[in-house]
C-alpha cells in the first residue's frame, strides 16, 4: 500500500496517548517559526533518500556550522566553522583551529528560542510535497512501505505542521465509528533542540472545528494501531487528519487507514494504492527559506550568521555579518575550516576560475560520498588545502581552509558571502584516476561566479546594507 513519509524533530520521547477524550478547540492557525535551512531543510537518511522536489539536506549545529549535509559529507563540527582573529602562522592542509590560540571560534551555543526565520518563502505548492513511489526504490532509503506495493513519500514537518487528511461525510452515520491505522517512524531532534516533536491523528468537524483528538505522541511506536473509538464524531461531516510538527529530520510512514462506520469502510483510497492521492489531501504552510543566527561578540565585532536555502536548490548560502559596535576600526582575519568527510581520500581541485574549491570521494568505497563545492569568492588570503593524488592512496587532508582579510570601520558592517554545492554525483564510483572532475559541482560553482551579480537569485534574501558591505565578491 501506499504511505505517507513525512520528516520532522522532537527534543525528548513522550508517552503516546491514545483513546476516546471529548472534542477540543484546534490549535491555533497562525504559523509558528519554521526551522527551515537548521537542523535540516529536510535532513534525511545518508543514502540520500531525498524526496521529490527536494535537493538537499542542510544540517546546521549550534555554531551555525553544516555538521552533514546527509551522507557524511562533513566532519563534526563541519563546513563553515567560523574563526576571527589573525593567526600567527597561515593555516595549512594539516592545521586545526586549537593551533591557533589567536582565533576565536564563533560560539558553540546557539539555542532554538533565539533564532529567526525570514523571507524569501519557499511555497509548499512550487515543489512536490509527495510523491508515489514503488517499494524497494532506492529514494526510499531506511523508510519502508507499510503494505502492498507502492509508498508515498512527502516532505515537510516544521512547528506549523505537516497535514494528510481527508474529507468524509458521516452525516446520518450513527455510532459505532472507529479510526484504525499502520505507523512506522523515528521522531530525532538536531544539533539546535527545536522542543518536542508532535506527531497527532485526530478527527475534525469541518462545519464547527471541534477535533477529536484520537492519538499524539513525541515517539512513534510501529505497527498497526487498534482501531480507536471515534463515535463522538459520529453524524457529523469530518475531515481525518494525520499531523507531524517539528523541524523536518525525522520520519513517520502511515497506512492501511480505516475509518469504519455502520459496518461500512468510509475512507476511499485508505491504502494509497490508488492510481492518484485522490482524495486525500497533503497541506502545510509555506516555509521560510532563510534561518539567522543569534548575534555574538567575537574579536570586538558583533557577528551574525545567515544561512539560505531553497528546498530545489544544490547549494546553500551563508552569509555572515560583521558589524562593529566600537569607535575604533577593527582590522583582523575570518578564517573558516571545513572538514571533508572523504577525509585523507579527498581530491580536491579549483573550480569556478579559481573562486572555487570542489572535491570528490576517491577512497574506492562504494558508494563514495557525494560531491561537493565550496564557492568562495574573491580573497587576498590563499584558501589552505591537499589534494589526494591517486585513488585509494589517501594522501591527501581532510581540512580546507578559506580566508579573508577583514576591515570594519567603527559602527559600518562588512560582510563575508559563501556557498556550500552538495549534489547527486558520485565522481568516486566511476573515477579511473585523480584528474575526473566532478562536473555537476563544477558547473554549479561555475554558475555561482558567474552568476552572483547578474542573477538576483544569488542574493536573495540579503538586505541592501548587507550586499553594499559585500568584501570578497
């Protein structure tokens, strides 16, 4: 049978509460703060079990590092590590940020309270939410399809809620009515705790918005769910809705749905084995695609990070805000350390005309990581990194450093921009030596040169104070 996969986070596991309580007012209907590009943009499975209309998975930490990316594509704590200060040597391929008492990291404490989340909106509508696929699929990764042949895959989750419902009319349908259903599903939290997750099945009246709240949970218990009591709807024009609310890294599959009354099945398609969804329905709200740090006093400079994505996008942008608070000027360094999960194994090469690092995985395990790009723009300090020169020989380092001269005169701010490419290739299954290039990310760090004035879309979501106070593009 068909399925509903849906991500999403919780911060602890609560008791499930299933039964028969009286209806209750709705939640309310205005949007809660969508954890959009943190803790995922729907961080899904390492074998990339993406859905439908999504390209990646963006893994913030609490310093507003990318601790994965899916498929280990970083070390902890990641790409984007964020160093101020002046070094007394330049990093190189072998360095760690420990070596350099001189730099400060941005701190390691960011808390979920403390975030925000801001336009451009990504709308639920402009990329699938779900989509039919077949049991044993590959996209389907870890998740299973419940029963029968087929599965439906559906991203989303977020604090404002994931919905699958359907419409049914039980007027003049007397009691006894029962919902029963199968479930199967793992509610995580992420590096910055979102608080708990809220997995609810419930019944609604769609004439007053009374619910009848039939089961919630902050864990998900797998297996068929005894059908439950739902006679308090009974007469009434209801809609059946399968909820998930929390930030999109976790996954529920729902199946086999029943909705008996008077003896008689009153759900069409409750298998989801039907040629189309029809007539269930897939809702959630539009989601912010751009999530902001707190601010932190780092080296005399006030820092603010900003990380952008879009759920169709291969790339993520970070965009980090120096301002400086005093009435003297700050001269100083920025230094970011990204650690490749392809490690020793890594081939790095110049992309983008040389504003560009990418790398693939040429350890000869199969599959290899995915391939990667920084795109760094314009700087007068050399980016610091070692190329693994022959496959499987792991000579070359796991650490790439960018850097970047900074000046902030007192009370301007100045800016430092920075793109992260994760895409669907594997140049390290097929490479026959070090000199394959990974293309995808090649021509996508080659856009992002080319493209980042020109095209509006590289700098989407940034303030005009901010593009003003770019440096290195």
């Amino acid at each position: 049978m068909r399925r509903l996969l849906a991500p999403l986070v919780c911060l602890s596991a609560l008791a499930s509460a299933c039964g028969s309580p009286g209806p209750h007012a709705p939640y309310p209907a205005a949007p809660l703060p969508s954890p959009a590009a943190v803790n995922g943009l729907a961080d899904l499975p390492q074998d990339l079990s993406l859905a439908p209309g999504l390209r990646n998975t963006w893994d913030l930490g609490r310093g507003f590092a990318l601790e994965s990316g899916g498929d280990d594509q970083f070390v902890f704590p990641g790409a984007m590590q964020l160093h101020v200060g002046v070094p007394a040597t330049p990093p190189s391929a072998d360095s760690l940020p420990g070596d350099f008492p001189e730099l400060l990291p941005f701190p390691y404490d960011q808390a979920w309270g403390e975030l925000a989340w801001t336009t451009p909106l990504s709308s639920r509508g402009a990329a699938p939410l779900a989509a039919v696929v077949a049991s044993g699929n590959a996209l389907l990764g870890r998740e299973v399809v419940l029963a029968g042949s087929f599965g439906r895959l559906a991203t989303g989750g977020a604090q404002a809620g994931t919905r699958l419902s359907q419409a049914v009319d039980l007027t003049g349908v007397a009691a006894p009515v029962t919902l029963g259903w199968t479930q199967h599903g793992l509610l995580r939290d992420g590096a910055v705790a979102s608080g708990a997750a809220a997995w609810r099945v419930l019944v609604r009246d769609t004439a007053t918005g009374d619910e009848l709240e039939v089961h919630a949970a902050g864990a998900v218990t797998s297996g068929p769910i005894a059908p439950l009591d739902v006679s308090a709807m009974a007469g009434r024009p209801v809609s059946i809705v399968f909820e998930l609310r929390g930030s999109p890294r976790s996954a529920v599959a729902v199946d086999q749905v029943s909705l008996q009354g008077g003896g008689v099945e009153r759900l069409q398609n409750g298998g989801f084995e039907g040629a189309a969804l029809t007539p269930w329905v897939v809702s959630g709200p539009d989601q912010p695609c751009q999530v902001v740090s707190g601010k932190r006093m780092v080296k005399g400079l006030e820092v603010e990070r900003r990380v952008f994505a879009r759920p169709e996008l291969r790339w993520a942008r970070f965009v980090d805000v120096f301002r400086n608070p005093g009435a003297a000027a700050v001269t100083t360094e920025v230094s970011y350390l990204h650690e490749l999960g392809a490690g020793q194994d890594a081939v790095i090469q110049r992309s983008g005309g040389q504003k560009a690092l990418s790398s693939w995985d040429a350890s000869l395990v199969s599959p290899a990581r995915r391939d990667l790009a920084l795109v760094f723009g314009t700087s007068a300090l050399p980016a610091a990194f070692r190329s693994a020169t022959g496959l499987g020989l792991g000579g070359g380092s796991s650490n790439i450093w960018t850097r970047f001269p900074l000046t902030v005169p007192a009370g301007q701010v100045r800016v430092v921009v920075q793109f992260v490419v994760l895409a669907e290739s594997r140049t390290g299954d097929g490479a026959l030596d070090a000199t394959a290039r990974a293309a995808p990310v090649d021509q996508e760090a080659d856009a992002i040169v080319a493209g980042f004035w020109p095209t509006t879309g590289y700098r989407e979501g940034m303030t005009a104070e901010q593009v003003a106070a770019i440096v290195n593009w």
